[in-house]
C-alpha cells in the first residue's frame, strides 16, 4: 500500500521502439526509493505517433546497418491505444505528488505534450531534466506546463525537492534547480558533482519488461546497461557532451569521473542477482581509455561472468591484444566513430583528430579477431561538400573491404542545441533557430545545405549503403539511384534489394 507516502512519476518520452533501459531514470528511481520515495515509471517507446517512423527498421531495411528484429519473439508489441489518453489514465490512477520528465531535445516536445494532459487532470508540480533542459534551460522553464528545470545531474535534487515539497517547504534555494515564482524565474547555482562511486546502484524495478530488450545488430537480448563513466574527456563539435563539461568547468567541477572496477563489479554482482541479464551495454563513451592495471582487473573479473557485452571505444585504442582479451570474456558488438573520411575535415571542422591510417589499422585488428564492429560516420554537416561526403562513404567502403563483418552506420548531423556546430549552423544562416528539434538524424537534414540541394542530399543519403557495400561494377546503376525520378526509384529499389540479399 503506497498511498500515504511521497509518490514521483517519473516520464521517459522515448522514441517509437527505442526500447533501452534509460540510466537516467534508473539512477533518480534509486535516489528516490532509498530515500523513502514511491516511483513509478511512464514510457512511451511502444506508441508510434503520428509520422513517427521505426527507426530500426529503418536501418535494418534501408540503411543496413543493422538487421531487421523480430519484436513478436520476445512479446514486444506496438501499443493501439492512445498515448495522451493513456498517460492521463496513468497519472489519474497514481496520483503523483511530483510528476519528473526526462528528456533529449528529439524527445522534449513529446515530454511537453505529455505534461500539457497531466496538467488537465493534476496540479502537482512538473520538473523537467535530462540533457536538454540542462542545456537549454532558458527554453525548458518558458514551457508554460513546467513549473521546475533540474540543470545537471538530478540524484540529490529530486531527493531535496521531494524532500521539501513533502514537508511542505520552500524549494527557491534547491541547488541545480530553476523553478518559477510569479513572473519571476529563480535559477539557482550547481551544486558539487558526487562521486559515481558513491551513487546508489541504478534500479530497474520500475521498467515494463519492453525496455529490457535492447536492440543490437537483429537481435533483442534482456540487456543492462552499466555505466562506467559519465561525461568524456573529447570536444568534438557535433556533440553536446563538450557543453557539458564546459557548464561544469564554469563552476570548477569536473563533469569527467569513472566508477571504480570494485564499484562496478559489485554492481554488476547485483544487477545478475536480481535481473539475470542475457547481455551488457557497458555505457562509456572510450572504454578503452582504461589504463592497463584497469583493464587487466575488469578481464580479470569479467571471466566468471562471462555475459555477452557491448562496448564502444575510440580506434586509436584499440590493439589485438585488448580485442582478443575482451572477445575471450564475451565481447559481442563493439562500436567506433569514424565520422568524416577526410582527415583534415575531421580535425578542424570536427575537432576530432585521428589518421585514417590509424582508423584502418583498428579494423584490420578487428578482422584479425573475427570480430563484428558498428562504424559510426555523420554527413550533412555544415558546409561539407559532395566531394567531402563522398570520402566518408568510400572510407567505409574501405574499411568494408578490410572487415566484412563491419556495419556502417551513418547518420545526418542534426544541429542539437549545446554541440558548437549548433552555433556554427545558426551563426552561417544554415539554420533557423527554433526552440527544440522533433526530428532524429537518420533520414534527412534540419539544415539548409550551403552545398547541395535538399534533393541532391536525399538522394546521396538513400545511395550511401549502396555505394559502401556493393561491388563497384554497380557503380552507374547506383548513381542513376541518388535520383528521385521513376527510373532511380527502380534503380534503387533493385540495388537495396540486391544489397538485402548479399548482407543477409
Ligand atoms: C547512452 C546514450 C544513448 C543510448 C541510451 C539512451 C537511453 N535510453 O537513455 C541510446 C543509444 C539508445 C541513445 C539514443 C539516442 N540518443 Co543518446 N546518448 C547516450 C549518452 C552517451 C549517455 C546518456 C546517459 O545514460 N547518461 C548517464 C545519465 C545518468 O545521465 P543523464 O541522462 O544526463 O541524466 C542525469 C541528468 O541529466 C539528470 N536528469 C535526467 N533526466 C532527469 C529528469 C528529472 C525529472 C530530473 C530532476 C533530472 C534528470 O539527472 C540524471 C542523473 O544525474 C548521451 C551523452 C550524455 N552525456 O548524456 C547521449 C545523448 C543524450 N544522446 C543524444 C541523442 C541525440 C540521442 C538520439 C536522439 C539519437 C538518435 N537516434 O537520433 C537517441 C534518442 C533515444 C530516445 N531517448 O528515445 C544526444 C542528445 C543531444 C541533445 N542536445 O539533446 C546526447 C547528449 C549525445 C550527443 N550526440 O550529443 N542514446
Ligand atoms: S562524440 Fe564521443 S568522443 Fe566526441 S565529445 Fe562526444 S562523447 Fe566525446
């Protein structure tokens, strides 16, 4: 019976079929419930909204960087019933004293949405959170339905403020949190970042049993994911991480901090005991960064348990004799960035220095091993010509050739608020600033190309897993299927088809 106590529903507006355990509201769900808390969890990932596309069928089908999941065989199924609807019916039924939404700007509006029907039928509070109203938290609290924005990290604030709001206190002096009074808006400072050692273990208990099955490479296997490190110690321009460390640093902090190996095997002790994980997503953004002593305690550890894992890493880290050590474990799938064929490009447009030569040789090394790796690569940025784009297709191709277990996933850059390319975008009238991006980057582009049309973009897009992946005797066919008119449609249909059966 939970009535009496303090209740939080917590909100994940998760795309259509991005079924993956969100850390986020693991790690606020553990902070809550130790400290007294009720948790409920509402997803949306088994709603398809109207134009809402499946984006894993859409790798699957059109991009071939992955393939296509059989939903049916582990009882996943796509939701009829209305998603407004539905949330009300959840929040009339629980009651919550505090509603949490987390959120990524593809997934702010859908959270807005969501909390607009939760005003209609509840007058508790709403905070927002996550990475978008940590970078954008100006564009958060003008939300007429929020009344709170956690900027940063959330554990300690959510216990604070349900803490106070329980007591019937004032919340104006939360730290990381802005929240509005009257016309006022009051933006309080960070708080001190803790330690990831000393954070409560993610909980999972409030998750359907949808988001355990994480899709990877066709297959949806019971997966945790494990956080090794938060932050990452890169400033690429495309990514919103290097803001974040950047807010921090403005407070002094370090946004930076790993887990320790003790920590983290005795979490991974308890998520075995209580979920009998079938695979691990080990949430880092380079695990190989880990230095040897490191790296020779988690093999060391790792070998009793032996759970089919995930990692993804940097291809300068990488050496036969680590891949080998890891595969030995249980390595499954690893995924690198390449992002631009073009070395020069990568280093000053990118900020992300490393030799084609050195992205070669990583996948060789992985040849070496048998071993199977996602290779993600971005087109569309501002400025980059057909001629730019091309290179990154054909080094995929390339390294196809060296690898044939490798999968090439490319994407369209999305200008994201917080990454620098986002200010390079707006500042090149590339693109129209508007307060939130609905839109997720893998079928066409937010910005207005300097280079190419949106139609000759398209239609690269469409053509590139022709081009990296099938021979090069196809070569007219493929370019006549960059066109849009009947016969490239033909054209294309044909080659993704024949590329369907040669990747099966
Ligand atoms: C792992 C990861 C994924 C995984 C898992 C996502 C998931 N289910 O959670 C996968 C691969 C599925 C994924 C997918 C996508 N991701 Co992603 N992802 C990440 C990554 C690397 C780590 C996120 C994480 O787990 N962090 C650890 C947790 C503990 O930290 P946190 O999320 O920040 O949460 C803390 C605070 O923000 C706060 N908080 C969060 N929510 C709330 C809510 C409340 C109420 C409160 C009070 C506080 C609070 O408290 C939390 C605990 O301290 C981040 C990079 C990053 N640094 O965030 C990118 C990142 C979040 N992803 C990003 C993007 C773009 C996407 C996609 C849209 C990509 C796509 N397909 O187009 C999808 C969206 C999927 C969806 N949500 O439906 C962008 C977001 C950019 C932006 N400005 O919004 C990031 C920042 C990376 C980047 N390119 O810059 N992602
Ligand atoms: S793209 Fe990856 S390596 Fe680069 S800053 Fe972002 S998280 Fe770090």
């Amino acid at each position: 019976m939970v009535s009496d106590q303090f209740k939080v529903l917590l909100v994940y507006p998760g795309l259509f079929m991005q079924t993956a355990l969100p850390l986020s509201i693991a790690c606020l769900t553990a902070a809550l419930k130790y400290a007294g808390f009720d948790v409920r969890v509402f997803d949306t990932v088994l709603y398809q909204e109207p134009g809402e596309i499946d984006e894993n069928e859409e790798r699957a089908e059109h991009h071939h960087s992955t393939r296509r999941l059989d939903y049916a065989a582990v009882g996943l199924e796509k939701k009829t019933s209305d998603l407004l609807n539905d949330f009300e019916q959840a929040v009339v039924e629980y009651q919550p004293h505090l509603i949490g939404i987390s959120a990524v700007e593809s997934t702010f509006g859908r959270g807005m949405r969501l909390a607009g029907r939760a005003r209609e039928v509840s007058t508790s509070p709403i905070v927002v959170g996550g990475v978008f109203p940590t970078l954008a938290p100006e564009i958060a609290i003008a939300d007429p339905v929020v009344d709170m924005v956690c900027v940063g990290e959330g554990e300690d604030v959510l216990v604070e403020l349900c803490t106070a709001l329980r007591a019937g206190q004032d919340c104006g002096k939360i730290k990381n949190l802005w929240l509005k009074r009257g016309n006022e808006i009051i933006k309080n400072p960070l708080r001190p970042l803790r330690s990831l050692d000393d954070l409560q273990d993610p909980d999972f208990s409030p998750f359907g049993r949808h988001m355990f099955y994480k899709p990877m490479q066709g297959n949806l296997f019971k997966t945790i994911p494990v956080e090794l490190s938060r932050g990452c110690p890169y400033r690429c321009s495309y990514c919103a991480e290097p803001s974040l460390k950047r807010l921090y640093r403005s407070h002094n902090q370090e946004y930076f901090r790993k887990k320790s190996i003790p920590r983290l095997f005795a979490e991974i002790g308890q998520i075995i005991e209580h979920h009998s994980p079938e695979f691990f997503y080990f949430a880092t953004e380079t695990f190989l960064a880990m230095n040897e002593e490191e790296f020779d305690a988690f093999i060391e550890q790792y070998r009793r348990i032996k759970i089919p894992f995930w990692i993804q890493t940097r291809p300068e880290t990488v050496t036969l004799k680590r891949i080998q050590a890891l595969q030995d474990v249980g390595m499954f799938w690893i995924t690198m960035g390449i992002e631009c064929g073009n070395e020069e490009f990568r280093r000053t447009h990118l900020k992300r220095s490393m030799s084609n030569e050195l992205i070669k040789k990583s996948a060789t090394i992985l040849e070496q091993c048998g071993q199977g790796a996602s290779l993600n690569s971005i087109i569309g940025f501002p400025h980059e010509t057909r001629e730019l784009m091309f290179e990154t297709i054909m080094l995929n191709k390339e390294l196809y050739r060296i690898n044939a277990r490798i999968r090439a996933n490319i994407s369209v850059f999305t200008p994201f608020r917080g990454c620098e390319l986002y200010d390079e975008s707006v500042k090149a009238g590339l693109f129209s600033p508007v307060p939130y991006l609905d839109q997720t980057n893998i079928s066409s582009s937010a910005l207005r190309l300097d280079t190419l049309s949106d139609k000759e973009f398209a239609g690269i897009c469409r053509a590139v897993p022709l081009y990296v992946y099938l021979p090069d005797e196809n070569l007219a066919s493929i370019i006549a299927a960059e066109s849009f008119s009947e016969e490239g449609t033909r054209a294309y249909e044909s080659l993704n088809n024949k590329l369907k059966q040669i990747l099966a």
